[in-house]
C-alpha cells in the first residue's frame, strides 16, 4: 500500500494527463454534430426541421363565353349588283358597312349565300337564274364574316360550273361553306371552326340543306353536290360531328313558303326532330325573304333545348314593300351566347360542355332607294335622307311582331372574347 501523500501525488498527475489529452483532441465539448445546436446547459440537441413547402391549391379555370351571328338571304338582284358596280368590278363595301360593327365584332359570324357566283366567263345574272360576281365573296369577308352555308333553292342556277365557281370564290376569301361541295369527300364532311378561348379549343360544326332547286336539275353523276334535306341524314351528320370532337353543331336549313311569317307544319316538324335527337344546338332557317319566329324547342343535347330561328328574312335584296311584302325588307341578325364553365379542381368538377345558353335577335332592313344598304333599325331611329323615320318605325314593329316573345331583342353589338376563329377547310 503506498503512502498517502504518494497516492495523492499519482491521483493528480492522471488527472491533469487527462485534462491535458481532452483539451489537445478538443474534446472538452462533445463533437459537434451536423444542424445541432447547443442548449442553455451546454448540451446538444438535433434543430426543428425547416417547413415543408406549401401545397399549391388549385384554381378553377375560367368559364369560357363566346357570340355566333348569323343572318339572313345574301340575295344581289340586278339592281344591288348596279349598287355595288365599281368601275369595271364590283364593290360590296358600301352596301354593307353600316352593319359592320354588328359582323365584325361576333366570335364566329355565318352568312346565307343563297345565289351561285357566275362561272369565269360569263356575265352576272339576277332573278330567276342568279350568277354573282366572285367580288361578293371578298366583300363578305371583308365585313367579317367567317363562312357561309351555300345550300339553297338557287345553288345550282348556273348549274355545275357554279357550284365549282362559288366555293372557290369562297376558298379565295378564306370563308368556309356548308351544303354544296364539289366531291363527295367534300360533301362527307361538315364545315368546322376552331375557337381558342380561356385555355381550351371550342370547336363549331356547321351543317346545312335546303328543301329542292327550284326545278333546276342536279348533275344525275353528282347528287352530292347539292344537299338535299333529309332528317335522318342531318342527324347522322350532327350526331358524327360530334362523336368527331364538335362541341356545337349547327344547321342552316333553306325551308318554308317564301313570304310567310308563320312557319309550316313541315319547317316545325322537321326542327323538332333535330332537337329531339340531342345533337343539334341551333337551327338557322333562310328562304322566306320574311322574318319568322324564334323559338325554344324541348330536346336539343343534355336535354337543355334547342333554339330555332324558322326564317332570318332577307340580308341584301331588292325587295321591299315598293315590290313586295312589306316585310321583305327586312330581316333579323341572330346572335347566338355560348357558355361552357371551367373545370374546379379543388371542387372536384370537370370542364362542362360548350351549350347556347340563350339566343337575340336584332331588327335589320336594307336602305333601297339609298343604294341598298344595309343597317340595324336600332342604328337609325331617325331615319336615313331616302328612308323616313315613320318607315324605319314600321319596319320595326313588323320585325317585332314576327320574331316574336321567346328571345329579346337586342340593341348593342356583341364584343369578340378572343382571337378570330380558324377556318378549318374541307378536303377535297
């Protein structure tokens, strides 16, 4: 046993040895470990971990809104083509213009070509055997509208070679058409438009027919250059365009007894059918030259109806009550409010369908005796310098009575929610 003063002596010599170690391998702390932090004590403890980052929520896509106008019979009589004659051509423009803000701010606006364009080489023509100068065509565009139906009682006045002559006169303005064609591959396939709006790709089909030719005999080798109305052909036709991806289908139908306001048993049973097959959206009826009501139809898709306008009257004529029914002076410009909601996301709900929500018209009139132009009645309550306000009155009332209480007026243009629509041509 070693004395005690020895034993104190090797006691304070480990401890200092041990001292002396630590502080040389800095082990007076404990190691430092990665994201410790030391403690009031000294101790060391792991730090919170730093916030997960926020879960984005998602947002609803908005709705999307879109206007169709359409109108009634583009019908040069002799007299209009001596309005729009411009020294050795044709010029539309003046005839036109006063209805340009009505066209040209519509999101898709569609036309009833209801005469041929006279095939190269021969002189225009009026009634009884139409021929337009092809320049009616780029008068049409330049107001804005994106297409026409050229389905009629007069499309084959100027037999084959007009058919040919109107749909290139169209192709040559960028304006698609419906219901003549030039091959039956053409004749297959509806005419579509593309809007792009809020995000999504809304796709118009239109469609159209009329009830004969006037006698006028169809090439017996090209039925299909003319279509002819057959219900159950225009629902297999709406109902493919829509199984093919149309979000609307459209029909324009050349129908009715000219100047008749009340629309026939036939015009009523004809419409129903196309609503009751879900496929069809609107129908837009010509040939009249009057204007005729517009109505709501049950059916239609998702079962939400159908609008009809039987008749839109006359577009530009030569007719008026100096020559005709008072009511041929007028027609009615339809404009069609399309309405399809966003997806939600965070409420679970898809993107819903692209439907016409609701339908107006507005009361139009050509100005014969100041060059045929053509203007909205709203425009010019007070009258033109060769048409009286007390015309313009009663023009207005008859329009008012025909279309009827179904859809209102209306007395502003629509404003475009998008770009111009993309004319989709039909193949050959």
């Amino acid at each position: 046993m070693l004395p005690v003063a020895v034993a104190a002596a090797l006691t304070g010599l480990v401890l200092a040895g041990s001292a002396g170690a630590a502080g040389a391998l800095g082990a007076s702390a404990p190691p430092s470990l990665p994201g410790a932090v030391p403690t009031v004590a000294g101790a060391y403890t792991s730090a919170p971990a730093p916030p997960a980052p926020p879960v984005p929520v998602p947002t609803a896509e908005p709705d999307v809104a879109l206007s169709i106008v359409a109108a009634g019979d583009v019908l040069p009589h002799l007299p209009v083509l001596r309005s729009a004659r411009a020294g050795d051509g044709y010029d539309f423009t003046p005839l036109l213009t006063p209805l340009d803000p009505w066209v040209r701010s519509a999101d898709l606006a569609l036309c009833h070509l209801e005469v041929p364009v006279a095939p190269q080489g021969s002189a225009p023509s009026g009634y009884p055997v139409f021929g337009a100068p092809a320049q009616l065509a780029d008068g049409l565009a330049a107001q804005g509208w994106d297409g026409c139906s050229t389905a009629s009682n007069h499309s084959v006045d100027r037999g084959w070679a007009g058919v040919g002559a109107t749909l290139d006169a169209l192709d040559g303005a960028g304006l698609g058409h419906v219901g003549t064609a030039r091959s039956p591959g053409e004749d297959a396939q509806a005419q579509l438009y593309r809007l792009e709006r809020a995000g999504r790709t809304v796709t118009v089909a239109h469609l159209a027919s009329t009830y004969g030719t006037n006698g006028m005999p169809v090439d017996p080798d090209k039925p299909w250059s003319v279509q002819l109305t057959d219900a159950d052909d225009l629902v297999t036709r709406a109902t493919a365009a829509r199984a093919a991806g149309a979000d609307l289908v459209l029909v324009s139908l050349h129908w009715g007894s000219e100047y008749r306001t009340a629309p026939t048993d036939t015009q009523r049973a004809l419409a129903q059918e196309l609503a009751d097959s879900g496929s069809v959206d609107l129908v837009i009826g010509h040939h009249a030259h009057v204007p005729q009501p517009v109505e709501l139809l049950a059916g239609g898709p998702d079962g939400v109806g159908m609008w009809v306008a039987y008749g839109l009257g006359n577009y530009v004529s030569n007719q008026d009550e100096a020559c005709c029914a008072a009511d041929t002076a007028s027609g009615l410009l339809l404009t069609a409010e399309v309405v399809a909601t966003g997806a939600d996301p965070a409420a679970g709900t898809p993107a819903g369908p692209a439907r016409v929500a609701g339908v107006q018209w507005t009361p139009i009139t050509v100005d014969r005796a100041g060059g045929h132009r053509v203007h909205a009645l709203v425009d010019i309550p007070d009258g033109t310098a060769s048409l009286p306000a007390a015309r313009v009155a009663r023009r207005l009332e008859l329009v008012r009575g025909a279309a009827g209480p179904a859809a209102p007026e209306r007395a502003t243009p629509a404003a475009a929610t998008g770009p111009a629509p993309v004319v989709v041509p039909r193949t050959r």
